[in-house]
C-alpha cells in the first residue's frame, strides 16, 4: 500500500496506544491498573445526560450548523463571560467534535510551511504531530522541575523569530500539571505584545487547579490582543464528557469562519445530542466539577507524598490538571530480563509486565527522563497501583534510600 507521504513524519498517539495495551491484556484476563488514561473517573453528570435524553426524545438528531447550534453557541459565550471575562459574538465561537478537533482545525487554519509554531516542552503528545501534520515546523522549548516546567518570559523572547507563527500556552498543563501565575503570565503577555505571535490558548484543565486563585485570562491582562488569541476548551475533562467529543473556540472572526469552512468539508457539524448536553453542562450547576475538583486534589497529594518516599523518584507538587510527571531516570541502567533499562520508555514496559501496572512513557511527551501518571482514577487503584510499582522497582535494585 502507497500511503501518502505525510503519514511518515508523524505517530500514534502514546496515550492512546497505552489504553489499547490495557485492553490487550484484559482481554487475556490479566488484570492491570491504569494511571495512563487522561479522563476524569467520575460518571458524567445526571442532569446534562438527561437534557441529552431529552433532546433524543424531541428529535434533535438531524443536521445542525457546522459549528454548532446557536443554543451552544450562546452557552459558550456565557461561559466564557461568566469565567473568564471575555466577551465574544456568535460569530467569533465555533464547537467541533472535541477538543483534539478544535486544536486539529485551528492548526490547519493557521499554519502553513515553514511556520514556526512554539511549544513548551514537556507538551500533549499532539501538539507536536499536528503542527507537523498542517505543514507547521515545532519548536520546542524546553522546561524543568527548576522552572517548574513553565517558559520564562526571557526563553520566550530568546525564542522569536521571523518564522514564529503561534505560541501554544496550555495552563494547567498536560503531562506536568504546572500552572502559570499572574505575574508569570503577565510577563509572557509582555513579550508577546511587543512581538507578532498568535496565541493558542488550550485551556482544557482551567477547571483543575488546586492551590492558587485562578489567574486571570491572558486575554483578561491584554483584551487588545483579542486578534490574535484563539481560546481553546471542551467538555471532555471538566464534565467528565470525554466520549461524547464536543470541543469549543473563540477568536478572530477571520479564524473561525476558515476552521468552520474545513469542517464543513471534514466532519461537518457536531453530534446533535452532545450540543444539547453541552448546553446543560456550561448552563447548569457547576457544583459536580467542584466535587471533581476537591477528590483530584486529595489524589494528588497522596500520589505524590507516595512517589517522594520511593528512592530515586522526584516529583515536583502540579499546580492542576490530573497527572504527575515523576522523573525515574536513577532506575536508568538497572537490569530486567538479561537486558538494560536505558529510557522512561523501557521502564514503563517494565511496570507494566512486571508490576501490571500502565504509565505513560515519556518520549511522547518530550522527555526521556519522566513518566506520566493519571490519578483521574479511584482512590482504591491509586494506593494498590503505587504498592505495585513500589514492589517492582524495588526488585529492580535501584538507588538506595536517601538517594
């Protein structure tokens, strides 16, 4: 099969291909624990699966607009007044099938070859793919435990040039959980305002933030940069909606109008049900995602009081989202089954034959050095699951207390 050319400059989604591992081995009656799967563990909510009942029951199931009803549309604009302060037309916001599909729109509308598209490293698994895939160049740029894996406003700068397109700022962050603060955004938004970066604002976890008052909006620190900021949320995460793929934007009118034009050419509009449910979601009682909110936050902290206390792990505390990122680079060089542990790749094989338990390696993720683990699971598979790792990487004979 000639395949076209494109499809050999990209890969399979790591996380995805973790769940498909996990399947594989259920399906064999082997029972593993799954920290890989970045999905709140929570049932989505009674009252938005009963306005999606109801829209069965009065027949919405036929074509919508492309980029959604004007009832959606106009639930997102509130949403967006009501939490973020931003004010948007019906024009200036579109819904797609996910967010993954927002993003894959919007890169598609942006980027062209050569573009310069900014990414803060460690990143979601697809950024990188998906500037690619639209003919974009990533550049990554890269972040620690010491910066509290966020660029700083001097790397932003040292990082412009002439072909930079767009920076893609995702706070909380995904795999590390890092959140930017006010002044730490209010420095980024600087330099972006002396420069001609377009902003790609991925939002999905703004719900999930633990510790500090949430920062305000970038666009909320610099409305006149309004043009040149596209707004980027779902359903997904903070509904616990993840398999009923309804992803929203705001921006530029211009930018919409393209991503809703290649839809219209792709997947055309929306699930009709899912719009009705959204609707319920960002209209209704937001008390279940503050319920969600308070368990993640008790899972966190037991997770990574956990991680600290096995030698030669380090992991840094996130400020939101629902993952840890543990460095494991001290098991590097340890031994299993007559072959080298060399890569956080290696070692999740590791845990997952010998511990049954599944991570996320972290190459995908732009780290060899790290692992992510999900505690959008129970509270039951968090402490069973870290007992197992615990175990395994005991047997491995790596570094010794202290270290």
């Amino acid at each position: 099969m000639n395949l076209a050319k494109r499809l050999q400059l990209i890969k399979p989604s790591p996380t995805l291909m973790v769940t498909v591992q996990v399947a594989a081995l259920r399906r064999q009656g082997i029972e593993v624990i799954d920290f890989g799967a970045g999905e709140p563990d929570f049932d989505t909510p009674e009252h938005i699966k009963e306005a999606a009942i109801a829209a069965l029951r009065q027949g919405q199931t036929k074509y919508t607009p492309v980029g959604g009803t004007a009832a959606l549309k106009e639930a997102i604009i509130a949403k967006l007044q009501r939490d973020n302060g931003l004010t948007y037309s019906l024009q200036e916001v579109t819904a797609n099938c996910g967010g993954k599909h927002t993003l894959f729109n919007a890169f598609h509308a942006l980027f062209g070859e050569g573009d310069e598209v900014l990414i803060p490293a460690p990143y979601w698994v697809s950024y990188s793919d998906m500037a690619i895939l639209a003919g974009g160049q990533p550049k990554l740029l890269p972040t620690s435990e010491e910066t509290g894996f966020k660029i700083t406003a001097a790397q932003l700068q040292a990082a412009l040039g002439p072909q930079s397109k767009a920076l893609i700022l995702n706070s909380p962050a995904n795999p590390t959980g890092a959140a930017y603060s006010e002044a730490e955004l209010r420095q980024l938004a600087d330099v972006i305002e002396r420069s001609n970066v377009f902003v790609i604002s991925d939002d999905v976890y703004e719900k999930f933030l633990y510790d500090s008052p949430r920062c305000p909006h970038l666009l909320a620190l610099k409305p006149h940069l309004r043009d040149r900021v596209l707004v980027v949320n779902s359903v997904s995460k903070t509904y616990a909606m993840t398999g009923w793929r309804l992803g929203y934007a705001a921006g530029p009118r211009e930018l919409i109008t393209a991503i809703e034009t290649l839809q219209s050419q792709s997947t055309s509009n929306p699930n009709s049900i899912t719009q009705a449910a959204a609707v319920a979601a960002l209209t209704g009682t937001q008390e279940p995602v503050e319920r969600m909110a308070r368990e993640f936050a008790k899972r966190r902290n037991y997770v990574v009081a956990r991680l600290r206390a096995i030698p030669g792990i380090s992991c840094t505390l996130p400020e939101g989202a629902f993952y840890v990122f543990p460095r494991v680079s001290a098991y590097f060089g340890t031994r299993w089954q007559e072959k080298t542990i060399t890569s956080a790749m290696d070692l999740s094989l590791y845990l997952l034959q010998e511990a049954k338990v599944a991570v996320v390696a972290g190459e995908g993720f732009g780290s060899a050095d790290h692992i992510r683990i999900s505690y959008a699971t129970s509270m039951q598979n968090l402490e069973q699951g870290l007992d197992q790792i615990e175990a395994a990487l005991r047997r491995l004979g790596g570094p010794s207390p202290g270290t």
